[in-house]
C-alpha cells in the first residue's frame, strides 16, 4: 500500500537531484567563460592569496601606509595587528577579514570578547579593517555602540579545568 506513494517520493527525488546537477554544470560552464575570472593558477604565485584581484589588492596596499611599523610587522607575521582604544585604552586585535574580526584583549593579552562592526557597503577586507582600526583610535565609544558583542573561544577556560 505504501510502496507506490514511496516509489513515486523516489523518482521525483531523482528528477530534482537530476535538475539540481544540470543547473549546476550550466552555472559552473557560464563562470568558466567569463573573461574577468582569476586565473586559478595565480594562487600559486608567492605573496599572492588566491581570490584577490586588483581591488583587494589596494584595500591591502591602504592599510599597510596607515599601519605604524609595529603593526605592520605584527599583520605581515600573522595576518593581524593590535591598536588601542581612544577612550578606554583597551587593546583590539583586528584579524584580517571582513566581519567578526575584532577581539578584545585581556591584560594577558588573550582574546576575551569579539566585537563585530564595518562599514555599509560591499568592501575589501584590507578598507574594513582600516575603517575598524580608524573608528578604534578616534572614536571607540561609538564604535562599540554600533557593534555586534560575541564570545570567543579561547580553550584557556578548558586548559584551567583539566590542570
């Protein structure tokens, strides 16, 4: 009684995953044609991080003219730099990237809360974090207040309990 209900649930199953694959490949054929598309072996080219094209490039190349010496080195070394609040005197750790990117640090120096905040509009990762880093050291009151708080995972919590 069931089995027919069941083998028709099958086959219109079937012809979806079927319809979802074709609309798949036309898609995937569509992106391979166009003319503007990376060039994926660009990803191997040292210094180069696969997806960037000229736009992220000069976000890239902006940031690093208004990062100090120390916070240059510190983003060139692990792809995040520190900066310190206007009004608190906090320390941010600003990881590249375009959104959940900002940790506040503790006296230790660790991660204790995320901060989330960017500017509107569609922009690289390197004009975010200039933006986060300009609104940090001139304004942070009201960065803060525009911005999504998160907790972050540090395991130091997890390292204290099994000691």
């Amino acid at each position: 009684m069931l089995r027919r209900p069941l083998r028709n649930a099958k086959e219109r199953l079937r012809l979806f995953l079927s319809e979802c694959g074709r609309r798949a490949r036309v898609l995937r054929d569509s992106l391979r044609r166009q003319p503007n598309r990376i060039d994926p072996s660009s990803r191997f080219v040292p210094g180069f991080r696969y997806g960037y094209g000229k736009q992220e490039a000069r976000g890239l190349e902006l940031l690093k003219e208004w990062l100090s010496p120390e916070q240059f080195a510190e983003y060139d070394a692990n792809s995040y730099f520190e900066v310190t609040g206007c009004h608190s005197g906090k320390r941010y750790r600003i990881s590249h990237g375009t959104s959940m990117n900002i940790h506040e640090l503790d006296g230790a120096g660790h991660p204790c809360v995320g901060w989330c905040f960017a500017p509107k509009g569609h922009l690289v990762a390197g004009d975010v974090m200039l933006a986060q880093k300009i609104a940090l050291e001139t304004d942070e009151r009201r960065a803060l207040a525009v911005a999504n708080k998160f907790f972050v995972q540090t395991g130091r919590r997890n390292a204290l309990l099994h000691h």
